[in-house]
C-alpha cells in the first residue's frame, strides 16, 4: 500500500520524506490555504521534496476554467497530479487530461457509482473521502469495499483507490485488509503508525540491559 501524506505544510513533508516511507503528497484548496502560501510556490517545493505524484486541485468549476489551471498546475514538475472534483465537468476534465497523458486525481468522491465514473473517465486515483462518511453516522470503509470490488471485476480499469479524510490509523489497517492502493494520511496519522506503547517500553528495557554490560557496538 502507498502512503500519501494530506498537507501543504512543506517543513511536515520534508520531515516526513525522510524516512523514505513516503510515496506521495495531497493538498486541496484548504490545505493551501491553512499554509499561508501562494499555490504555485507550495506545489513548486513539495514537487522537489517528494518524487512521486503530488495532487493540486483546480478551483475553477467550469470545464475552460479547469483546463486553463491545469495548464499551469501540470507546468510546476512532471510529478504534479492535478485533482479535479467528482462532477460532470471535472470528469470531462479528467478524460482530457488522461488523454494528454497527465496524472488526475478524482475528488470528493463520496458513492461507488461516483468512483466508476471516475474510473471510466481514466483517473489515475479516485478520492473516497471515508472520515466525513463517518462523520455523518454512514460507514466509509463500506465505500472503499465497494469501489474495490467494483475496480476488481474490470481489470480494464486502472484507476487506483485512493483513501482520503482519513482520521486514524484503524482507517488505515482497514483500508489496507481491504486492498486499497493507497491511503493519504494528515501528518499526526502517519506519526501514529509507528506507535505502540509496547515498542517503546520494550526498547526502555532493552537499552537498561545493555547498557549494564558496558558493551559498545561501533
Ligand atoms: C484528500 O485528498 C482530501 O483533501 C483530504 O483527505 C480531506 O480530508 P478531511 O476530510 O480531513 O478534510
């Protein structure tokens, strides 16, 4: 499973990107907006911070608008995927865009019929936003099942399930029994993959006994 991480916060990914771990980086219009930053600057960085796709979203509603911003988001690094919301004009967009030979990144993707839209419309990843699923009392990882299964009965499809507004690291493990590509993580849910208060307690005693020994390695 790929490991995305949902944050235009170019400090947390450049920390993040260090351990190697990191496949790839989602922004939307908020996250851009909570850096502080103009868009194209922000992309610019976190294109060379991170090898592997990075979404930035249109904001244009119109088909024009999201090819004319495309144009530009796509120029900033060959690893840009340009995200584009669930709607008739964004799908119109996406078709385009893949047949121009651009990543795309289907968003705010909320039901399976949506996401084989996205799929028929040739995304590189859908977006199933499963924290504000649950949000309204609905089971989100139930739409990650469908759209996986649904993507498993045409290999023809391509396109890759993509977890978004994940919450947890529960989230995560579930979405990965389940077979989805990837899942793009808000930095404090990475972090807390690694945590187990075991972990840290075992390496507490294992460090104490060591050092008992007055023993050194290099
Ligand atoms: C990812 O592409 C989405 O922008 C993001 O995961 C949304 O998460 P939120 O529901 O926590 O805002």
């Amino acid at each position: 499973m790929k490991f995305f991480v949902d944050t235009a916060d170019t400090a947390d990914i450049k920390a993040l990107a260090s351990s190697g771990l990191l496949d790839g980086v989602t922004t939307n219009p908020s996250l851009i907006a909570k850096s502080g930053r103009k868009i194209l600057d922000v992309v610019a960085e976190i294109c060379a911070l991170v090898p592997g796709p990075v979404s930035a979203e249109v904001a244009a509603t119109d088909y024009d608008g999201m090819m004319r911003e495309a144009a530009v988001l796509r120029k900033i690094a060959a690893n840009v995927c340009v995200k584009l919301p669930l709607t008739p004009d964004g799908l119109r967009a996406c078709k385009t865009l893949t047949g121009d030979g651009v990543m795309t990144n289907v968003t705010l993707c909320f039901s399976a019929a949506q996401a084989l839209l996205a799929a028929k419309a040739g995304a590189t990843f859908v977006s199933p936003f499963v924290g504000r699923l649950d949000d309204l009392g609905q089971d989100g990882m139930e739409l990650i099942a469908d759209i996986v299964q649904i993507y498993d009965n045409y290999p023809a499809l391509t396109t890759e399930v993509l977890v978004a507004s994940v919450r947890h690291p529960i989230h995560v493990v579930q979405a990965a029994k389940l077979g989805a590509h990837v899942a793009t993580l808000p930095p404090n849910v990475l972090r807390m993959l690694y945590s187990h208060p075991l972990t840290d307690k075992g390496l507490a005693a294992f460090l104490k006994d060591w050092a008992a020994t007055g023993q050194t390695i290099a």
